[in-house]
C-alpha cells in the first residue's frame, strides 16, 4: 500500500461524504472466468461527479496528488 493510502482515503470521504453525486459508466469490460467451469463476468469503470459543480471526483484527487494514473493499453 502506499504512503499516502490514509491520506488519500480521508481527502475523498471529506470530498462525497454527505453530497450528492453523479455515476457514470464509462465502459464495460468483459472478464474471462479463471476457473474451469465458471462464468465469465463484465467489469464496469465509472466515473464519480459532484452534482453540485460537476467536478470529476478523480480528477479532483489526481490534483491533490493523492492517486496516480494507470494508462494501460488493455
């Protein structure tokens, strides 16, 4: 875990604790299953909006440099 994990947490339940927000489903991912004999399964990525101002919750904590960026090409 890194560093800065409580840190990060406690800033992102201080940012939507007690607001309203938007989710919105930016892509689904379809999982093969990794055991024989079990279903496959469908991953989905959102993103995280205040309503109040339409702010990116993510991108509010990449501000804060509190979280990093995974630009895989999966």
């Amino acid at each position: 875990m890194e560093g800065y994990a409580w840190e990060s947490k406690e800033s992102l339940r201080k940012i939507v604790i007690g607001k309203k927000v938007k989710v919105v489903v930016e892509y689904v991912k379809s999982v093969p299953a990794k055991a024989s004999g079990a279903s496959d399964y469908q991953m989905n990525f959102a993103s995280c909006f205040l309503l109040k101002n339409d702010k990116n919750v993510a991108a509010m904590q990449l501000e804060r440099g509190l979280v990093k960026t995974n630009l895989s090409k999966d």
